[in-house]
C-alpha cells in the first residue's frame, strides 16, 4: 500500500484504503448489525406484538409516531455533522467512539418493558428508552455510512468497499436476525417455568446489546481522505441541499413505499397459529419457522451481492436498472407463489422455492442505493462546492427507520385491528386465533410485498444521472482538489472559481 501524500491524496486512480482498515470496519459493521438485529428485525415486530405486553394496536402506532420524530431529528443531526468539525479536523469519526455505549444501554431498557406492570408507565418506559435508542442510533449510523464516501475518492475503490459493507451488513444482520430467535426458542426449551418475556428475554437481548456495542467501535477505524472544498455556514444551507438532492429524496421515497410489504413481519404468526411447521417429526414454534424459512428465501440474496459489480455491468452499467428488474422479479414471484398456496407440503414448498428465486436480485438494492447516495454527494459537491455526507445519509438512516416503523406499526394496526389477534405471555404452537386471521394471513404475508415492490419502482423512474454525467462530475473533482482547471460545465465553477484561472492565465 502507497503510503499517502499530496500529489495522490486525491486521485480517482490510486487506492488508498489499507486492507486492515477495511477488516476491523466490517467487523465493527457487523457489530452494530447485531445491535439493529434486535430492533430493526422481525424479532422486535414479534416483541412488540406478543411479549412486551403491549395492545399491539397501540405499539403498532406509538411506533409510527416515533418515527415521525425521526422525520425532525436525523436531517438535523446530518446537518449538525456537515457543519461541526472536530479539533482533528474530521467531521464523523469522533461520533463512532462515543455513541456505542449510550446505544447498548438504551437497548438494555427497551427490552425491560415487559417487567413494568400494563398500564400508563409500561408505555412510558418504552417510548422513553425507544426514542434514547434512536437518537444514539442516528449519531452513530449516519457516520458508518457517510464515512463510506469519505474513505478515497477513487469511484471504484469506494464502490467496492461500499459492495464489501452492504455485503457484510446485510449477511450479518441476516444472520444475527435469524440467531437471535432460535436461540431465544433454545432458552425457552432449557429453562421450563421460568418466565419467558420477563426473565429470558432481557438477560438474552442485553447480552446482544452489550456484544454488539463493543464490536461495533471497531467502525472507528475507517479515515476520512475526501477534502473539504467550502463549509456549509448554516443550517439552512444544509437543509436546502438536502432538497437540491432529487436523487436522494426520490431513492428515500422508494423505500418509504416499499415498507407497506408487511409480509415478512407476519411469518412468525403464521407459523405459530395457522400452520406450524414440521420438519422430521418435530413440529417447530413461530420463531424457529419463521427464521428457518427466512433463510431459505434471502439466502440467494446475499449470492447476488456477491455479484453485484458483474449485475450492474450486464444490465448497461446501471444499478438503476438492477434496482428495478429486482423488484419486478419479486412482484411476480411473489403473485405466482400466492396463487400456488400452502394446501399441501408440496405446494408450501414449491412456493417458497419460487419466492426465493424471485428476490435473488433484491440483495444488492441496499448496495445500489450506497453507491447512488455517493454519486449524490459528488454531484452535490460538483455543483454547489459542498459535500453533505451528514444530511445524505442521515436521510438514508431516516428512511431506513421510517420504512421499518411504517412496516411494524402496519403489522401491529394490521393485527389488533384487522386480524383481531389474540396475544398470550407464553403462546403455545397453534394456539387459537380468529377466523379473519385464518382468512386473511396468507395472502398479506405473500402479496403485501408484491405491492410494494410495485410502488418502490416508480419513483426510480425520475431518477436521471447517466454515465457520461458521473464521468464528467468526477473528472472536475479531480481537478478541482488538485487545484487544477474544470470542464466549466460546473455553476461552482462558473461562480467562484473561473475567475481565478482567467486570471491566472491573463498574467501569463
């Protein structure tokens, strides 16, 4: 590895990111992946639903509220980022070392909820503890993502740690979201008459919580290598790039439409009331099926992701061509498998094998979505002189747990109110439900997805950012760092810096 100096600093043709620093991020990243498993997966939908001993009508929408609050903080924590910078000079890495353990604490309390009797102060706690959570999680996790624009300003040394990243957070969260279930169905099999929401459960999660606070500090390593050209001087000014950013807030709007697909937030009811699985003679409860199953359909997922670099070559270069075949794949997957049923084992799994075929490509959408929130930034930074990594992804943290809020308070509406579901402190496999929840159970956990993947397609439609466009916009980068002459195509250029090198050129 070339050590770094000004004269490659700012190359888009060296690389710059020692192997070691990308080791040790990952391996925080898959820390704090454990940490989101237990809030952001189906684990946390089925703990607010069944054990935290909350009406799910009501958690279902405490949590939509919480995420309207999250509409007013992580733009305004992005901003903050954009325009604080620390002694050191740098403007995201001090905030990965500080915010670990408020957010394993805070997790901790989250999952105390079921000790606190029913009433007005069990929902207190948790709305407290939530939104501490939140704001902890916010400080840390725009920084994760943003520093992904900031490690080199190659374009495809930044794609490919972004590809290693989303990779290693989506098989991380993938698998810790299906650990934490099983083993929670393990503890419950060990320790028989022991109180399972109030014991099991918070020795459990607390363990996660304080394992993935520790592994995700290692994120502290990555560098920030992308110069500062000008500094945003207010608040305003960063709010008003945020909304100059069509790409960002058409790609946040995508994914605030994809979470109406509540399917996958419904597999651990539909396993444990209407059809339990059985496998060899054993018939397993709602968390061990529902997890099982979830690998079986996403694990071809993370096989794309590995293969994502060749996908967009083959589909014109073009991540947004990906992002949209991927969804119409899984539409119609999706209405081909509800059709198919569950009447008999053999049709269950034909239609399982099916789905997973369909969301193969859906993998690498979150990669998609990295790489396009950084060619967001340099265009951002091409055109108005200024980089806005806080806000961009802080909009994408936004989106992420507005997306995930939409999906669980649907969920919890969505039972309490449509399904009439019946809760139980320690719910028995096949355990009585009504007869709408028989009904209507398949259908939403198969076609709500399919739904949403329709909708998440048609913003993608307006996004305009060709090839030629990002070669242009990287090229002036170049120059622009190294101090040299643009194309002029930039109004940055046009504005503050032509001048200059007229100038310049004048006295020659």
């Amino acid at each position: 590895m070339e050590k770094l100096t000004e004269t490659n600093v700012y190359s888009t043709n060296e690389r710059h990111v020692p192997k070691k620093e990308t080791i040790r991020f990952l391996t925080g990243l898959a820390g704090q992946n454990l940490l989101y498993s237990l809030i952001g997966a189906g684990f946390f939908t089925v703990f607010l639903n069944t054990y935290s001993g909350m009406n799910a009508a009501v958690s279902g929408i405490i949590i939509i509220i919480l995420k309207i609050w999250d509409g007013i903080n992580d733009p305004l924590i992005g901003s903050i980022m954009d325009r604080v910078h620390f002694k050191s000079g740098e403007k995201l890495r001090p905030w990965l070392k500080f915010m670990p353990p408020i957010i394993a604490v805070s997790t901790i309390f989250i999952f105390l909820t079921p000790i606190i009797d029913e009433g007005f102060w069990k929902y207190f706690f948790f709305v407290i503890a939530y939104a501490v959570w939140d704001i902890a999680y916010s400080l840390q996790d725009v920084p994760i993502w943003s520093i992904t624009a900031m490690v080199s300003p190659n374009p495809d040394e930044r794609e490919s740690f972004i590809q290693w990243a989303r990779t290693v957070g989506s098989v991380s969260y993938g698998v810790f979201g299906a650990m934490i279930p099983m083993v929670y169905s393990l503890l419950i099999g060990f320790f028989p008459g022991v109180s399972q929401t109030k014991v099991i459960l918070p020795i459990m999660c607390g363990f996660f919580a304080i394992v993935g606070a520790g592994l995700s500090f290692l994120c502290y390593s990555a560098k920030e290598r992308v110069p500062l050209i000008k500094k945003q001087d207010s608040l305003k000014e960063g709010f008003s790039l945020l909304f100059k950013n069509k790409m960002l807030l058409l790609l946040s709007l995508a994914n605030i439409l994809g979470a109406v697909g509540i399917g996958t937030s419904l597999m651990y009811q539909f396993f444990q009331f209407d059809y339990p699985l059985t496998l060899f003679g054993k018939t397993f409860d709602g968390n061990f099926a529902s997890t099982a199953i979830g690998l079986v359909l996403y694990g071809p997922t993370v096989i794309a992701m590995l293969f994502a670099d060749k996908l967009k070559k083959l589909m014109g270069n073009s991540f947004l061509n990906v992002m949209i075949a991927a969804q119409i794949a899984s539409a119609v997957s999706r209405v081909i498998s509800w059709i198919i049923g569950y009447s008999s084992p053999a049709a269950f799994w034909t239609a399982m094998v099916v789905m997973a075929v369909g969301n193969a490509l859906t993998g690498i959408l979150s990669i998609a979505q990295t790489s396009l929130f950084n060619d967001s930034i340099d265009y951002i930074e091409w055109k108005t002189g200024m980089r806005t990594e806080g806000v961009t992804f802080a909009m994408q943290t936004l989106f992420t747990k507005i997306s995930s809020g939409i999906n669980q308070g649907l969920t919890g509406i969505v039972l309490g109110k449509w399904l009439h579901y019946i809760q139980y402190e320690n719910p028995e496999i096949g355990g009585a439900q009504p007869e709408a929840f028989h009904k209507w159970i398949w259908p939403l956990m198969i076609l709500t997805p399919a739904i949403a993947a329709v909708l998440y397609i048609i913003p993608l439609f307006f996004v305009k950012y060709t090839n030629q466009q990002k070669s242009l916009v990287l090229k002036d980068l170049e120059a622009r760092r190294e101090n040299r002459p643009e194309s002029g195509e930039s109004p940055y250029y046009q504005k503050e810096l032509k001048h200059k090198f007229e100038a310049v050129k004048t006295a020659e």
